[in-house]
C-alpha cells in the first residue's frame, strides 16, 4: 500500500504499532510518501490526520493467526511481517512511538525523537537533534560535531570503540546540536566526529 500527500505541519508523530521495520529516507520532494508491505494479505490502512499542529500516521494490520501458532509461539511471537519505507522532508521533526521496532534512518537531515520499549536502531550520520528513550536493545549512530549525553544503566556504552561506563557526556560550544540517549539496557555504539 502507498499513500502520497503534502502537509505544511513541522511535527510528524508516528505509532509503529503492528509494524516490525520502519526505515526513514531524506526527500527533496515537499511530499510525505509511506510504502507499507506486509505478509497478511488481509487488508491494511495508512492513518494519518492533523491535530494539534502535528501530523499523526498510524497503521492498521490485522493481526493473522497462522495455523500452527503453538508451535511458532516462541519464534515469531510478535512478527506482523510488516515493514514501512517513509520519504520525508528533511525540514520536519519526526517522532516515533512503539513497543518492539527496528528502525533504520538513512541519514535522516532532520529532528528525530524516538521512545521505544525495545529495538535496533541504525541510525547512520545524525544531522539535527536527536533524542532516544528506550529499555533494551541496541542504538548505532555517528555523530557530528553535537553536543551529547547518553545514558544506559546496564548496557554496553561504546564511544568510538571505547567501552565507557554508563554515561558519557560532551559539550561542543559553537554547536546547538543535541544528541540525548537515556535506556536501562540497551547497548549503545557511537562514532564522534
């Protein structure tokens, strides 16, 4: 399913309910595109509306019940087989809520605001600000010339290779970037610039 529109709103919410992948790419179009696929053959539906200045999609996939569910319980428990590719402008702020989600942003030029319970994120060069909640998982990033701080009471912190305990913090003074992490477990691998 594709949906194509154009909205002026800066802010962008977006519920990754029901979906296993969301991978964000740059558009120098002034269009919202969103590519949904998914397994489920049943039908699937692209939600988006404005309210209060900010531009909202969620998703709706009917759960499938396969045949042998007792038996694929414990591998595929959670898997919708659904994915998304969303093109935005890089001129929004885009904030992503959900429980279990990877997510890949391609070097994404704009804001990004991501509160998870549990993922993989890969975000490659970070542009703007950037601020990730999340319990468990892993977070990759390369930051450039930004201000830092990051968090992970029991995960691994890997700063340009070096293992770090818990925190890390750095200040760049001629640079209003923000980059904040803060998780419980997650295993967070950063490359400064």
């Amino acid at each position: 399913m594709i949906k194509k529109f154009e909205t002026q709103l800066k802010e962008i919410e977006i519920s990754t309910l029901g979906l296993d992948d969301v991978l964000i790419e740059n558009t120098d179009a002034n269009f919202i595109e969103i590519f949904l696929t998914a397994e489920n053959i049943a039908e699937q539906h692209i939600i988006y509306k404005e309210e209060f200045n900010t531009l909202k999609i969620q998703f709706e996939i009917p759960e499938s019940l396969p045949a042998d569910k007792v038996f694929r319980k414990f591998i595929t428990e959670r898997l919708q087989r659904a994915s998304v590719v969303l093109k935005i402008p890089s001129n929004k702020a885009v904030t992503f809520f959900g429980d279990e989600i990877n997510i890949e942003a391609k070097s994404y030029k704009g804001d990004l605001n991501i509160f998870i319970e549990k993922g993989i994120l890969k975000l490659h060069t970070i542009f703007a600000n950037l601020e990730v909640r999340m319990y468990a998982g892993s977070l990759y990033a390369v930051l450039n010339n930004t201000n830092i701080n990051v968090v992970s009471k029991a995960g691994k912190l890997n700063i340009n290779d070096v293992l770090v305990d818990k925190t890390y913090q750095k200040r760049v003074e001629k640079s209003d970037k923000k980059v904040l992490v803060n998780s419980i477990k997650a295993n967070i691998f950063l490359t400064t610039k």
